[in-house]
C-alpha cells in the first residue's frame, strides 16, 4: 500500500484551520485516498491554529464511514502541536461515541 504525504496548508491554503469547509477538503481527500489503498500521513507542520469545526469535519466525520482499527492502520498524523493534539484526541473521542450510537 502506497503512503501519501497530505499537508494541511497546502490543501487549505492557510496556517489556520479553523472552518468546517476546509475540514471537509481534508476529509474529500483522505476518503479518496483511502479508496485508492493509499495509506495517509496527515502533516499539520507550519498549522498555527486549529478549531473543533476543522477536526469534525476532516477527521470527526472518517468515523462515520471507518473502523478506528482501519483509521490506526492507514492514517498517522504528523507535527501536530501538543495542545492541537489534546484537541483531535476529544474529537476522535466523541465522534467514536457519536458515530457508534447511530450503528
């Protein structure tokens, strides 16, 4: 399986990831890499804001549509900083939860 470097400015065209539209670029790009048999590095470096509603919707929403095993396998997340990281982890958390209520 072949991996693929996608860079959040570089999709987003900003250092801020902050709306739910850029989030959904991600999310686009992730479910389509997924579908090729892509595995994904998702690279935050050179992010120097991050928003719930930009977490939900690239990330959040991949657990409406995948199992967290295939999400740990195939995706691995990069350069995130430390507080960000604390952010998407209650993010996963919820949408977990979430996601798991409406199976």
């Amino acid at each position: 399986m072949e991996k693929k470097t996608i860079n959040i400015v570089d999709v987003i065209n900003d250092k801020s990831a902050v709306s739910q539209d850029d989030g959904g670029k991600v999310y686009d790009i992730l479910t389509r890499s997924f579908s090729n048999n892509e595995k994904v590095i998702l690279d935050f470096k050179n992010v120097e804001l991050v928003t719930s509603s930009f977490l939900n919707a690239a990330i959040g929403q991949l657990y409406s549509k995948y199992e967290s095993t295939f999400l740990n396998e195939n995706m691995t997340i990069i350069n995130i900083n430390s507080d960000d990281d604390e952010l998407l982890k209650l993010v996963i958390k919820r949408a977990k939860e979430y996601f798991k209520k409406k199976i």
